[in-house]
C-alpha cells in the first residue's frame, strides 16, 4: 500500500493531534527520509510538521496533543507529512522557515538551511576566544559574515551584539535576496548591509571579527549525500576535490580585512583533515560543541601572519 493510499485509509482514525504525531513517526520510520536539517529524529520532524500544519506554535503543551483535529485539517496534516516523505525535500523548506539561535529565519531552496554549529559559539559571544587581547567589557565593532546565504550567522551576531555593524556578503543574488528578508524580518536594516561579493572583493575596511561558513564539501561527500542535501543549492555545498576551493583564499585574504586583535572563525565540517594537511604551519583551533557538529577552526589575526611568506 502506497503512502497516499495508507493516509486515505487512516484518516476517520486520526482523531487527536497525538494521533498524526504518532501516525507520522510510524510512517517516517518506515521510509528512509534523512534527518539532519533541524530535527535530528521523527519525533521532532513530526512535530515541527504537524504544528506547522495547524498553525500552532513548534513548543505546544502537553495538553494540547489531546486535541481533537477537523478532517479538513486532518487533510493538510497528512498532506504535508507525505509530502515530506515522498519528495525527501527538507521539512525547513517546506514550511519556509528554520531556526538559530533561537531566532526564526525565512528559508527557501535559494540558500542552505541554517544548521551551523557556529550558533552555539555565538551564544557564548565566542568565548573563551574573543577575550583573548581585548578587555573584558569589549565587544566586535565589526563583523563580516563571509558567504552569508540565509544571513543567519551575521543577523545573529547583529542580535547578540546590538552596538556592531555587520555586514553580509554572498556571491549569489538569489541567497542575498533571502538575507535581505531576514534583515527586515529581524528589524535590523540600520546595523546589517547585504551585498553582492566573490568572497572579500565587496569588503572594505578592516573586521574586528570575521565569521563564515563557505561551501566545504569534498568530491566524495557530495557524491554520497543522502537526498535531502540535494534540494540545497549546490554552488553553497560543493568546493572542489579536498573541500578547500574558498578557504584557501579566505586563510590567504582575510588578514588584510582584520583587525590586529581581530578573530576568523569558519566551518570546514568533514575538510577538517585536508585543511590541517595544507596548512600545518597554522595553529588551528578546533573547538568542541555541546550541542553537536564540528569541523570549525579559530585563529587570531596574528596566527595568519604566518602565511605572509608562502
């Protein structure tokens, strides 16, 4: 029985929103959907779609799982549900929204689905790195967030930081037309300027902090990456065959658009290898996340010097 054919079937059963959570799970366990873009199980994924469906908030209430449901809502439930299933396009894109650092972002197939594990570095205002040189009651000024797409990293660098001037650049117009919306979703069209650029050539002047999370997938990743990624834009996923196409440019032009105290931090995922390999003379910091990820380096202003005779 097909999955459009098992919802036909159960929908008069379906009574309580606990029942589409349940019937959900029970269907994505069945299937082999990727979890990775949000949710990291079928409970969640099944929540966050079923809440959307009904215009309900993701945190809903015990209580309100007993719930009775019209079948009309019923209907778009399992629509969506399905949807999610047989199409294997991310619930993010589906719903048009994701969420960082507790903030909510519109997303679409133009940029990635905000996941970095940078957010939880932003929570904790990058400590213990960005004390290291200033006193302790400074804050970044300025802040690049270098191959922005959605703007999630510099919006909420501009949240956690209300005095800093963030600025977002991307090589794709598609991506800064989503970070534009995110700007005036979040009200900061006065601190946070999106522009056009191919990597740095759009930067001016010198960042007290530098942030980004560039295309870094390697040949061989991209060519076994579950389904879902492949709803994503390729040219923010794909970056040659060791994964380094950009951060090479990056390590080798971000001095000149740092401050001397100034930090670099960005996310190289599974590059991470490959990256230390082509770059021993650096001294790269690989922080560990509470939260989960990995494959992001820190290096102060000064460490980049190093490269200044290669």
């Amino acid at each position: 029985m097909d999955l459009q054919t098992q919802a036909r079937t159960a929908i008069d059963e379906l009574v309580t929103i606990q029942d589409l959570v349940r019937w959900s799970v029970s269907r994505m366990n069945e299937s082999d959907i990727y979890f990775g873009h949000g949710t990291d199980n079928p409970w969640d994924e099944a929540r966050l779609l079923v809440t959307h469906a009904l215009s309900l908030g993701w945190e809903l209430a015990p209580e309100w799982y007993s719930s009775r449901v019209t079948r009309a809502e019923r209907e778009d439930v399992l629509a969506l549900v399905c949807e999610r299933i047989e199409s294997r396009v991310p619930a993010p894109y589906l719903i048009g929204e994701a969420w960082f650092c507790g903030l909510a972002f519109r997303v679409d197939e133009r940029v990635l689905i905000p996941r970095s594990p940078i957010g939880e570095m932003i929570d904790s205002e990058f400590a213990p790195w960005w004390q290291r040189g200033f006193e302790p009651a400074d804050q970044p000024r300025r802040i690049l967030d270098l191959c922005t797409g959605s703007g999630c990293i510099g919006i909420a660098c501009a949240v956690q930081y209300p005095d800093a001037e963030v600025e977002l650049l991307d090589i794709s117009f598609d991506a800064l037309a989503i970070a534009e919306e995110n700007i005036q979703r979040h009200g900061l069209e006065d601190r946070v300027q999106a522009f056009q650029s191919d990597l740095f050539s759009a930067a001016s002047g010198k960042y007290d902090l530098i942030v980004s999370n560039p295309p870094y997938v390697d040949a061989d990743d991209m060519a076994s990456l579950p389904e879902e990624y492949h709803h994503e834009p390729e040219l923010a996923l794909a970056a040659g065959d060791d994964g380094l196409d950009l951060v090479r440019t990056i390590l080798k032009q971000a001095r000149q658009f740092l401050t001397d105290d100034g930090l670099l931090v960005v996310e190289v995922g599974n590059s991470w290898p490959a990256l230390e390999a082509a770059f021993p003379q650096l001294p790269f910091v690989w922080p560990e996340f509470e939260r989960g990820g990995h494959g992001v380096f820190v290096l102060q202003a000064r460490d980049l010097e190093l490269l200044a005779d290669d």
